[in-house]
C-alpha cells in the first residue's frame, strides 16, 4: 500500500484484501467554518496507484476531472458523504496512451469515501461496437425506406438480371406498379414478357437484347395490360455492366408514362386541332424562328392586313409596324415569355396594315424548346379585333348612358315622391278620416318610403360607377349605438322577430355615422328576408386591435355557392325572400359593397348548413385616409379633433 499518509495496518490489510481493482480513500477538505472545498486522496492500493501514474493526477480530486470524464461533481459527492447513498457511474480516461473505461462505485468512509474502479474496457468496446453496428443497421434500413418512397413518389420500380442467376430482381413495389395480381411481373424474363402487350414482345425482347450489347444507358417503350382490364404505357430505362468485355449483369427503371403519352397525344391532337381551324379563318399564322430573323406568314395576311405573304418581313419589320404607343409594352411580354421558360404569349396591340392604317389586333403564339430549355420555334397566329373592340367600346359608352340616365331619373323622382310622402303624411293627421281610408294612407306612405330606399339605391349605384366611390361624412362614431339604433328601427318594422345586439369593447372610431346605419340596415334586413323566420338574428361587434369587426348572421339555409362569388353585384338577388318582401333591385348588399370599401374596410360571406350565413364586416380606427384616396368628402374633419 502506498499513501501520502500512511493508514493503521488494519485499514492497509482490508484495502489490499478487499480492492484487488484500483481503490483510493478520499477526505474532505473543508474550511474553518466546516464548508466543503474538495476531496483529498489519503491512501491508494498497488492497482490505484498504477492507474493515477498512468493518468498524470493530482492528489485533489478536482484535478482528476481533466484526466478521467465522468466524475460526478463536488456537491454529489458531498451529498454521498452527508447521507452515505452509495453512487455508481461509469469513467473513461487515456491510460499510457491507450483509451480505457472503468465501473466506478463510491462508499463513505468517515469524512469521505473510498473510490473503486473496475476495467470495463471489453465490456465498453464490445458494447460500442454494438451500437454503431445497430446505427448502421437503422441507416440501411432508412435508406431502404427513403428508396422506397422515393420509388413511389417517382411512380417507377427498379430491376436487375444476372447471367449468375438468370433471374429478373424487382423491387418490393413491383407488384403494385404494374397492377398485377400476387407473383408481380415475374422472376424470369419470360414470366415478364407475358405481362407484356402480345403484339409487343417481339420487339420489346430483341430491345432487351440490344441492351446487353449497348454501350451506356438505353431505352424503350411497351405496353401492356392491367388487372382491371386497361392499358399502360411503361418506359424502360437500362444500363448493363461487363467483366472482361462480357454482359455479366443488367440494372435499370421502369417508369410509368401513360400520362405524359396522353398528354404528348392531346398535345399533337390540339396542334393539328389547330392548324385545321388556322385554315377556316381568316387569321394570320405565322411561324418564326427566334435565333433568326425570318418569320413565315400564313397567305391570309393579304386579306387581313393587306400584304401579300411575300411582302411581309421578319421580326425586325415585325417591329416597325407596331404602334409607337404599344411597341414597348409588347416587346417587353414577348421577351419575358422566350426568356423565362414560357410555352405560350399572348398580346393586344396596334398594327399598321398596307395603307397606314392601323387595326387591333389579337396575337397568340405557342413556344416550342428542347430537352435543354432552348427555343427551337414559336408558331401563332393574329387575329383583327378592330370591329370588336370599336362594339365593345360601344357598349361601354350606352353603358355610361343608361347610369346616367338612371341617377338622372332617380334624381328627379324626388320630388313628386315626396308631394306624395307628404301628401299622405297631412291625410293620415286629419281626425275625421275613416279607418278605411287611414289605412290606405298608410299605404300610400309606405309605399312611398320604400320607392325612396329604391330611389337613394339607384343614386348610390350611380355615384359608385360613375363618381370613383360614394362620398363619406366622417365624425367620431360609435359602432354599437349605430347598430342598436338600426336594431331598434326594424324591431318596430318587423314584430315578433328576434334581433339581438352583442358589443365587446368601445367600438368607436372615425367613421360616416350615417352610412354604417345603412350598412347595418342592408345588412340584418337582408338577414330577416331570407333567414329563418323562428331564428333570430345576431348582430356582433368586437374590437381587434386597429380594426373594428361587425357580424351579422341568421340561422337558415345556406347561400348556393355557386351565387357566393357575384352575391355582392348591382342587381343580383340569391332568392325569393321568406319574408315575401324582396329588396326590389337588388342592389343592396352591392351598396354594402361599396360603402365598406369608401371606409377602407372589407366585407366578406361565409354560408354553410350548420353555422348558417353570416357577412363580416371588418373597419379600420379610422377611416380618413381610405375616404381621402377615394376622393369622398370630409366636412366633418373639423369636429374630429
């Protein structure tokens, strides 16, 4: 036993009796004030002190960590001394420049503890090796799943024959790939050459034996018949590998090409399509080669454009008969096309016939490229849209005409509708009316309000096409006292109906007070039409950070969603109302439209059979910036602060 301060005789007896492995006693080493600073060795066996030789340690036990990785640390070791829980880790240090692994189990004796190691050294490699052959087992099993979908993925099986075996090898997803029934396509190649089309395995095995006499990959293409009575086109993609100049072996792909084969038949059917009713028309075709300047014209330019095909130039002539105004604008779409990869291009410009006139003209063409990505040609035609776009203009202009022949009429009949309002307004106040005729007052009254909605739409509608938006008056505003004021307006109009406001936060911001009151009363009329007449309607409003949000939904049956993308145009109505009382013209949810859009805000629909419908409206804080873009007036910013 050898110790930097010896033992009694007994404690060096039992160290060399019971630690044949290395052992060492420790101490601790504390302050005056009994603070634990470290741990000291006081004894070492033969064995231990071989090993801490070997390693360069110190007799502090901190100094050991640089030497052996793995000690547990100072307050582990310290809660061993204070409780006497055993510990039990494992070490690993270079001893004499060979690394090695011990099972180390620490004791407490008295202040300290008595540390054991076991050479665990076998165990360790053993153990490692184990690990990194089950890692790379997993990694092959890994790379197999990646294959195999990858296999999938690319919708092709793998396959290789042996002169060895004479034998055909396919993948595991052979079976399904081909749509054969348990067995796949077989092991041999005559097993495979009877899944093959009959009139095709003739030539698909003479391919197969060209194959073996190929130098580098090759190709080719069969058909054959599937389980559930169709036809698939397969491609075959093969190399073969040689010892000593003799085939020893036949790796390869099949890939399934039915689709690019339908869309390579639909595409040479489309051409031909095409150049069939090139012929019917009067369209010039044309047919250029961009890496040159020739442009093949089709004979009937002269009747277009008056040019005989002869007279007609390349692309630089091309150029120079396009108007000044659209030249740019064109050559710009035609080299973006040619440069980014694109298959087709179309464009409208102005071109200038023989006699310097200049017509509107439609001009498609289709891109055709290489392997590479290349341009070999591009084949179009132009066609004369002069006339039709002298009747769309036209239309345009009877279009603007009937708006403002309807804001003018919708003007107009203010006045004579209210002499009437008022006329029945004084007749209903008179005292010596019968209920007869009090009640056809009314009529006459109401009637009239709703001729006014009617009127105050079609005005709404003309200053939304015709004046760039509808005008606003903006002035701070309460989103829900404008909405329990609507609320309160058609409870009294419609009795018995459920209508129910819910408000979460302030609500208020800068808005047309005015308009949000008839958005709201488009809005939940619209749902009180066509809802449920059992159901009530729900009228939410909530704040979201700069945004105001307004929903109002009612249970019923849901908007066709065919109807979902046109619900907001002038004059388009879902349906028939429960009501009975339809909105007449349709244009309220398309004023809707443009009075949330005048707030620089956004309404959108959702309809299904279990929520039922419900608009939701979304508002900015503040909605003068949104009023100033559309131009819409502002008196009163004053009052906004």
């Amino acid at each position: 036993m050898t110790s930097s301060r010896v033992p009694g005789p007994e404690l060096a007896w039992q160290l060399h009796a019971e630690c044949p492995d290395p052992c060492v006693l420790f101490q601790a080493v504390r302050d005056e004030a009994g603070a634990l600073l470290d741990f000291q060795w006081t004894a070492l066996n033969p064995a231990a002190e071989a090993l801490v030789h070997g390693l360069g340690l110190g007799p502090a036990l901190s100094a050991w960590r640089g030497g052996l990785k793995g000690l547990p640390e100072r307050g582990a070791l310290g809660r061993l001394v204070d409780t006497g829980a055993p510990l039990s880790f494992e070490v690993q240090g270079r001893v004499d420049g060979a690394e090695r692994w011990y099972r180390a189990r620490v004791l407490r004796r008295g202040d300290g503890f008595s540390l054991w190691l076991s050479d665990i050294t076998d165990v360790s490699v053993e153990r490692r090796a184990l690990r990194e052959e089950l890692e790379q087992e997993r990694a092959a099993r890994a790379r197999e799943e990646h294959l195999r979908l990858a296999l999938e993925t690319a919708q092709m099986v793998t396959w290789e024959w042996s002169e060895a075996r004479l034998t055909l090898v396919w993948s595991h997803n052979a079976e399904a790939f081909f749509g054969h029934p348990p067995g796949g396509p077989g092991d041999t190649m005559e097993g495979f050459l009877e899944r093959v089309n009959p009139s095709e395995r003739t030539r698909v095995a003479e391919a197969f034996l060209q194959g073996l006499c190929a130098e580098g990959p090759y190709t080719f293409q069969f058909r054959g018949p599937c389980a559930d009575g169709t036809e698939r086109c397969f491609e075959v993609v093969g190399q073969t590998f040689r010892e000593e100049g003799r085939p020893t072996r036949m790796l390869g792909v099949v890939m399934d090409c039915t689709g690019r084969e339908r869309a390579q038949a639909a595409l040479r059917e489309a051409e031909e399509r095409y150049r069939l009713v090139s012929w019917a028309t009067n369209d010039v075709v044309w047919d250029w080669n961009p890496s040159g300047e020739h442009i093949h014209w089709g004979e009937s330019c002269l009747t277009v454009l008056g040019y005989a095909s002869e007279e007609m130039g390349g692309i630089s002539w091309w150029e120079q008969q396009l108007h000044p105004d659209d030249r740019e604008l064109v050559l710009s779409s035609l080299g973006h096309v040619l440069q980014s990869g694109g298959e087709s291009w179309a464009a409208e410009y102005r071109f200038r016939r023989k006699d310097g006139m200049y017509v509107h003209v439609l001009d498609r063409g289709l891109v055709t490229r290489d392997a590479q990505g290349r341009t070999l040609r591009m084949i179009g035609s132009m066609m004369d849209i002069t006339e039709r776009k002298r009747a769309v203009e036209r239309m345009q202009e009877e279009a603007q005409f009937r708006e403002r022949f309807i804001g003018i009429l919708g003007h107009d009949l203010r006045n004579p509708l209210n002499a009437i309002t008022l006329s029945a307004r004084q007749l209903r106040r008179r005292g010596a009316m019968s209920p007869v005729q009090q009640q056809l007052a009314q009529r006459i009254e109401t009637s009239a309000a709703r001729m006014g909605n009617m009127i105050s739409d079609i005005l709404d509608l003309t200053r939304a096409r015709l004046s760039g938006g509808i005008p606003l008056h903006l002035s701070p505003t309460s989103l829900p006292a404008v909405c329990r004021q609507v609320v309160e307006e058609l409870t009294v109009a419609h009795p018995g109906r459920e209508i129910l406001v819910q408000a979460e936060g302030g609500g208020e911001g800068i808005w047309d007070p005015e308009r949000l009151a008839q958005v709201v009363s488009n809005l939940v009329s619209n749902a009180l039409e066509h809802g449920e007449r059992e159901g009530p309607v729900f009228v939410r409003c909530r704040d979201e950070a700069e945004r105001q949000v307004l929903e109002i939904s009612n249970p019923g049956e849901p908007i066709p969603s065919h109807l979902l993308t046109t619900l907001f145009d002038p004059f388009r109505q879902v349906g028939a109302a429960r009501s009975g009382r339809g909105s007449g013209l349709g244009l309220g949810l398309f004023i809707v439209r443009e009075l949330v859009e005048a707030h620089g805000g956004q309404v959108t629909v959702r309809s299904t059979e279990h929520e039922g419908t419900t608009f939701t409206v979304v508002l900015p804080r503040d909605a003068r910036g949104a009023a100033r873009d559309v131009g819409g007036a502002l008196p009163e910013e004053a009052h906004t602060g």
